[in-house]
C-alpha cells in the first residue's frame, strides 16, 4: 500500500513544521471576526499555532498572529486560545 503523505503546516509562533493534524487553525472570517477553527475548513485567512500554551504565550508576545491574519488580535483570543489548548492536552 502507498503511504499518504502527511499535510505540513508551520506554526506562526516558532517558525517549525508540524503535522497539520498536531496545531490549531485561527482564521479572520471574511466578516473580519477572529475565531478558532476545529475543523480546518472554515473560510477565510488562516494561521497555524501549535497547540501548547507556551507556543500561544509566544505568539502573543511577538505578534505572530497579528501579522499572520494581517489584523490586531484581541487579547480575549489569547486567554480562549489557553483554554482551548489546556483542554486539548487533557484529552490526550
């Protein structure tokens, strides 16, 4: 059987590549609203994260998503992106 490839994506905050699968997607919604995207699927300009809180701590300190989705991202993202992240860990 041929082997799948595995869809890599880099992480605004570290600059590494990861699996697609291992990291969070943040899009800016055509509407200009900034959510966490689940699914992978929404449309609009997205952005790659890690799914650790340290990668979100650094983000937020360098602005990485501020010029990812080229918009001035709330600080209530960072603290749902937290929550988010630790809730993701604790599943595994």
């Amino acid at each position: 059987m041929k082997q799948r490839k595995i869809p890599m994506r880099k992480c605004v905050a570290s600059q590494e590549m990861f699996p697609k699968k291992s990291l969070v997607r943040i899009v800016r919604t055509p509407e200009n609203e900034i959510v966490i995207d689940p699914t992978g699927k929404k449309s609009g300009r997205g952005a790659y994260l890690c799914a650790k809180p340290e990668y979100v701590d650094l983000a937020q300190k360098k602005k990485a998503l501020d010029r990812a989705l080229k918009t001035q991202v709330p600080a209530e993202l960072y603290d749902r992106l937290r929550e988010y992240v630790s809730g993701l860990t604790h599943d595994e």
